[in-house]
C-alpha cells in the first residue's frame, strides 16, 4: 500500500488519498516507474479524482528460492484455516497515534471496517442493486 499524506503541525496529517502496489505482478531484477492513481477507500469507489502518485522503485529479492515459496503454505493444515480465527495477525509497531492513524488510513483508506460511514453503505446498497 501507498498512503499520501500533506504533513502539518498538528495532531493529524491530511489524507490525500491512498493506492495498491500488487508486488505478486512484478518480476525481480527490474526497474519500475508507475503512476498509480489515488483512491479514497477501500471499499468505496469515488468518482472525484484524487490525483496520482508516481513511484520509482527497483525491485529485487535478497533469495529468489524463498520469495517463491512464501506462496506455498507450510503446512497442509495451513490451506484448511477455519475463517472464524485469524490465522496470522501482522502488526506494525507505530511510535506515536499519528503515525497509527496515517498506517490504517494507508491500509483501509477513510472508510475504517467496522466504523459506520454513509458513503459506504451507500456503495454496499448500490452493490446489491447490481445483483438484483
């Protein structure tokens, strides 16, 4: 994930909006330069254009073998995951609540799962609508 943020003084940074860099696509060895355009959510799709990032980056693996193997699971019992339990929680330690506040805006973008929004459950009817 790619967050931008306008940094401030004060005790939050402006969201400008955030995109998705699908590391599996790429191959290693290879210099990429993308414009990736920014989105505000991740569930809600917004008309209004929020800009674009652009990204130089040169991708490499420090062992090929092992990037490719961190596909297979270890264990047979891994692919089986009962979906009630989180099979692996990742965390991301975060020095102070701004710095909390920009990573879970980066990840979920303003529509944080779990807190109720209008423009998401305007998106969520307007999804069903097609399926009807």
């Amino acid at each position: 994930y790619t967050g931008v943020f306008n940094i401030t003084d004060k005790d939050n940074d402006d969201y400008a909006g955030r995109s998705v860099v699908d590391i599996a696509t790429l191959r290693p060895n290879i210099s990429y330069d993308v414009s990736l355009p920014l989105r505000a959510s991740a569930i809600v799709y917004d008309r209004q254009p929020r800009g674009v990032v652009r990204l130089r980056f040169y991708l490499s693996w420090n062992k090929d073998r092992d990037a490719i193997l961190s596909y297979i699971p270890k264990k047979l019992s891994e692919v089986f995951v009962n979906k009630e339990e989180p099979a692996d929680l990742i965390t991301i330690p975060c020095a102070d609540p701004k710095s909390l506040r920009n990573v879970a805006f980066t990840v979920h973008g303003e529509d944080l799962p779990g807190k109720y929004s209008k423009k998401a459950f305007r998106a969520i009817n307007r999804e069903m609508n097609l399926y009807k």
